[in-house]
C-alpha cells in the first residue's frame, strides 16, 4: 500500500501498472497520465491478513490531498492479492 501510495506522489505510472492485479488493471496509457495531485500524507487506519502467510488481504487508508487551497481526503478500503510472492492491487472500495 505505501509504496502505491508513493507511487502516485512520484507520478509513477509504471510502477501502478505493474502492481495492479491483471484481472482488474487499467490500461497502461491512462496510468501513464496521471492528475498532478498535491499528496499530504498517508494514514493506515486498518489491516486485514495481508502476513507473509497469507494470500490476500485488506488495507484501509486515508490519503490526505489538496486541491487548489481545500484539503481533501481519499478514504479507501483496498484488497490485495499475493501472487508467486508479490502483492498486487486488486480493488477497492470508498
């Protein structure tokens, strides 16, 4: 999850894509154009599994953001997947 997070702060598009899970990722070209964004901060605020045993697990997070000069939050609950020992995004919800 952070390194997605950091992902977007960087506006690494590649690195979005290749950590996407293949049965839901987007085309590369529309991660390639990401939103300029002004990311603040990244809090976990809940984990579900997600150990070196398991094979999926659930990440609750806030991403705090600004847009022009109002604060704003992105409050996401996302499932992951483990596949031949790497984690990949699969969804999530708001």
């Amino acid at each position: 999850m952070r390194s997605r997070y950091s992902a977007y702060v960087l506006g690494n598009g590649a690195y979005l894509h290749r950590s996407w899970h293949s049965s839901t990722r987007p085309n590369k070209k529309s991660l390639m154009q990401l939103p300029p964004t002004d990311w603040q901060g990244l809090e976990i605020v809940r984990t579900e599994q997600g150990s070196g045993q398991d094979v999926s697990g659930v990440v609750e997070f806030i991403a705090h953001y600004r847009d022009g000069d109002q604060p704003q939050v992105l409050h996401e609950t996302s499932r992951f997947v483990r596949e031949a020992g790497r984690w990949y995004y699969v969804d999530g919800t708001y």
